[in-house]
C-alpha cells in the first residue's frame, strides 16, 4: 500500500518512460494489476493467519477497493495526477477478478492448483504458529 501510495506521489512517466506508442495504455492497464496484487496480498495475509474464509476473503477484497478510492483522493491533490472514476472502476475490476478466481478455486472446485498452492500457505503459516 505504501509503495501504490509513492507511486502515486509521483508523475505517471517518473519510474518508467518508454517510447512505445501505447505507454499511456500500458500505464493504466497497471491499475488491473497493481490492485489485484493488493488484493492477493490481503488473502496471502489471511492464509498465514488461517483465517481464510469467504467472509475474510469479501473483506480483503472490500480492503483493496477502499485503498483504491483513497489512491484516486491522494492523486487529486497531487498537481501532476489525476483522479478520475475510471481508474476507481479499473481497481474495483482488478479487484474482483482476482476474488472471482480465489473463489473458484479456494472455495470452489475449479483451478485447484490455485487452491494447493493456498492451502500450502496455510500449512506453512499454521507451522510457523506452532512453534
């Protein structure tokens, strides 16, 4: 959150300028991504802590979306960004793909390499409190 905070703070061409006609798509395809991270990060969070549940997992999603409307208020304020709804809409949709695929597979039946991989996280993290 803090390093999509100083990113945030900066010009959008400051960390990488390239010279490729569709930098500008690029940049704000990263919206998708950078908050489906955050997202998975929340339900990496949970694993390690066994507390994975649908319910955790609607809140790290609700988490990632708030931070994404408070990412578009800190850019309003910066006076070389922008904060538009457009980029609120491209966090929530990040977003929610990636908790539509933790829900397939974690809580699902399909994807179950997704779902091994998580409850690998989880075996770890319950070791980790074991000890």
């Amino acid at each position: 959150m803090a390093f999509v905070w100083i990113l945030s703070s900066l010009p959008s061409d400051a960390i990488v300028n390239t010279s490729f006609s569709w930098d500008h798509t690029f940049k704000e395809s990263l919206h998708l991504i950078e908050f489906a991270i955050l997202y998975g990060l929340w339900v990496l969070f949970f694993c390690v802590d066994r507390k994975l549940t649908h319910k955790t997992s609607i809140l790290a999603a609700v988490l990632a979306i708030c931070y994404g409307f408070v990412d578009e208020a800190h850019q309003y304020f910066v006076p070389y960004r922008s904060a538009t709804v457009i980029d609120l809409i491209k966090d929530t949709i990040g977003v929610l793909v990636f908790f539509y695929i933790i829900k397939i597979s974690y809580f699902g039946e399909k994807l179950p390499r997704v779902r091994r991989f998580l409850n690998w996280i989880e075996s770890t993290g319950r070791k980790g409190k074991n000890t």
